[in-house]
C-alpha cells in the first residue's frame, strides 16, 4: 500500500513504522535526503522511519524522539564512510549522530542552520569521523553533476532541481 514513489530515491514503504505501517514524513527531510543521496552517490538504506509511540516504547527510543514527527531517519553506513555521510549532512544542514561500529547513522533535520554534528566522536577510534572537504567526499552520482540545491532563506527546506524537469510519478 504504501509502495509509492516520493523522489527519485525514495518511496513512502521506506519511511513507515515496522508495527503499524502508518507513516509520517517531514518534507524537509526528504529533500534532504534526497539530496544526501545525490552528493553521496550509493544508495541510502533507511533502517528506521517513522516510529508510532509503541514502537518507540517498544525498542527504547527517546520519548520525544523525531522519529515519531517524521524528522528523523537511521541509516545505514559503514563506519568506513561515515566521515564522508558526516561531512554532506553537515554541508545540507542535517543534524547526524554516528554509530560508527553499530555501522548506522541516526540524521534529522534538528540541526541549527549550519548543520550539526551531534554525537561523542573520538578520532581516535577511527579516522573515518574526520570532516572530509568536499571533493574529497565524493562528487555523487552523475545528477549530483547536473542539480542544484536551493535553501529557503532560514534554510529549513530544500528543493534540488536537475537538468531532467520531469517529476511525473512523484509525489
């Protein structure tokens, strides 16, 4: 049921709430992770979405997790590459917590207007948790090569517009 294509990278089913397959999604962070995807250029594996307050219970989450507003995202990486995922949320003004060995990333869009890194990283540990520059993260896929990324003034949304306007078969 809610196999439904929302971006180029994602559909509905990937965001829903594993007990209740109710879903709710800010559109905010779709943007950005759609645009995390471009920039990263591999795919992005969302191991939790959306949380109904049971789940949430359920598996220990925080009691205001943003999990349960929409705003929040867990997804795969290996601790490897989680310098370069760290990097692009913060140039996308995502707010990202490593869980380096754990190989996920928890990443919402709380993060103030210059991004944030949240999370004790010990460098120590794994150089994988340095800032990388930018050309060093990686230059994405071939669309990273041909979008855009425009933020709104108080950069709370985003819209990435590429070359290929044809948005048929999106919500």
């Amino acid at each position: 049921m809610n196999d439904i294509r929302l971006s180029p990278h994602f559909s509905l089913k990937e965001f829903e709430c594993p007990c209740c397959k109710c879903v709710r999604l800010d559109e905010k962070l779709l943007a950005k992770l759609e645009a995390l995807r471009v920039l990263w250029g591999k795919s992005i594996v969302i191991t939790s979405g959306y949380r109904c307050e049971r789940h949430n219970r359920k598996i220990g989450g925080a009691r205001n997790s943003l999990h349960m507003k929409g705003k929040a995202v867990d997804i795969k990486v290996p601790e490897r590459e989680q310098g370069k995922i760290l990097t692009l949320c913060k140039l996308l003004g995502l707010r990202v917590i490593p869980y380096g060995r754990r190989n996920f990333a928890h990443i919402d869009i709380g993060g103030d207007k210059n991004g944030c890194l949240s999370g004790y990283i010990k460098s120590g540990i794994s150089n994988s948790f340095k800032l990388l520059s930018f050309s060093q993260a990686g230059a994405g896929d071939e669309r990273a090569k041909r979008s855009h990324l425009f933020f709104d003034s108080d950069n709370k949304g985003g819209v990435l517009e590429s070359e290929s306007k044809n948005r048929s078969g999106y919500l």
